[in-house]
C-alpha cells in the first residue's frame, strides 16, 4: 500500500503536470496530514530544477535579481500556491489601502503600495527560505540578496517620504531596514565573488539608497529620479 509521503509526492507532479485540480489535491492532502502529520515539501527539488534550468538558458551569464526572484517563487511548495505571494493578510490590507487611497490622509501613491506589496511578498519568501533551510547556490543567494535589498530600498525611501521618523520606527522601517534582508549566504557569495552586487552595499556601508531611474530613459525627463523601471522582462530567459 502506498505511503502518504507517496501519495503527496505524486500528487505534487500531478498538480504540476496539470492533470489535477490543486483544490482537489489540497483536500486530499489534507486528509493525508491529519492522518499522518505530513505534508510533501518539494522545495529543494523545485529550486535545483528552477536553478538548473535558468543556468542552461544562460551560460557563463551572471545570476540577475529578478532571475533570482523568479526562481524562489518557482520554488514554493504547490499548495503554497493557494495563496498570494504576500499572504492573505498582507495581500488584502495593501489592495484595499490602495484601492481606497483618496483618504486624506494617506500619502501614498498606488505605486508606493505596489512597492510594499512587493517587500512583503519578498519577506514571505525570506522567511520560507530560512524556514527550509535549503542549501542555495553562491550566486543565487547573492542575486536574491540583492533584489530584496533593493525592493526594500523602495519601500524605506518611500516610507521616509509620507511616516513621520516615530512612525517608520514603530512600523521597523528603520535606516536600516534593507540590512534585514542579509543572509550569511548572500554576504558571502559576495566576499568570495560568486556575486558582483547590482544594487546593495557592502555590511556597514551605510543606510541603502533606493535607485529610482535606473536605466530609465531620458523620455521620463527630470523626474525619472522618481520611478522604478517595472517593464517586464521574462527573468528565466537572458538575452
């Protein structure tokens, strides 16, 4: 007779195939969890695959953040796909915060929410990452690094534009609120150059300065200082 652990491996290729609805083998599942207090994680597997797969589309190419980005959310879990990236809870507050933003009192703007609501989703994967406990290649760990100190750059940049300093430091937004984000394994790929950083500074350099106009081009005038390039790119294939 098949193990639980058996069944949840193959409901995972099933789901992930296509062949199965996700809520259908999530309550299968979670029959499987009550019955046996297990629950299939393949996220080592997903990230070697995801990894692998981006370093055959681009040889000799340096790890980007947004590859990196891409990679971690290929590495979550299927029934992690139920819900937002963020969280329910994270995910629901910042729409309808931006959704209802004509309050006159938030100053805001619904770019400076989607910034957060990328933070978030980018601290929910810090924290799954930690949590698994899995071993991360060098110039992964320093490309994902990079991106969430980046993404928090902007949030902190944006927070020290609309929270007064009493209110930044009760929401943990403070000068250093990027450095949260370094991981022995990123610093180190770093220090032994398996990374070249694109955006953060070095341990003890200083707050992070968010990097608005960024290769943006010269059409977005004076004020291109203020925006972050989001033209999509598809971040598993490097031209």
């Amino acid at each position: 007779m098949a193990t639980p652990a058996y069944i949840l491996g193959a409901l995972d290729a099933l789901v992930k195939a296509g062949e199965l609805s996700p809520d259908y083998a999530l309550g299968v599942a979670s029959v499987l969890e009550k019955q046996a207090g297990l629950f299939w994680d393949s996220t080592a597997s997903d990230y070697n695959s995801a990894y692998n797969s981006w370093k055959a589309q681009n040889p000799g190419k340096q790890m980007t953040p947004d590859a990196a980005l891409a990679i971690a959310d290929k590495s979550r879990n299927w029934w992690e796909y139920m819900k937002p990236k963020a969280g329910w809870g994270n995910y629901i507050k910042n729409r309808f915060n931006k959704w209802t933003r004509w309050w006159p009192t938030d100053k805001m703007t619904g770019e400076m929410y989607d910034r957060q609501l990328k933070d978030m989703e980018n601290r929910e994967t810090y924290n799954r990452l930690k949590k698994r406990n899995i071993g991360l290649h060098g110039d992964f760990a320093g490309a994902l690094q990079d991106a969430h100190m980046r993404d928090a750059s902007f949030r902190l940049e944006d927070a020290r534009r609309t929270m007064s300093p009493a209110a930044r430091q009760a929401a943990g937004l403070t000068d250093d609120y990027a450095d949260t984000y370094r991981t022995a394994a990123g610093d180190q790929a770093v220090v032994g150059k398996a990374y070249k950083p694109q955006f953060h500074k070095a341990p003890n350099a200083g707050p992070q300065k968010a990097p608005y106009g960024q290769n943006l081009p010269s059409s977005y005038g004076a004020n291109k200082h203020l925006f972050y390039n989001t033209k999509y790119v598809n971040p598993l294939v490097q031209k």
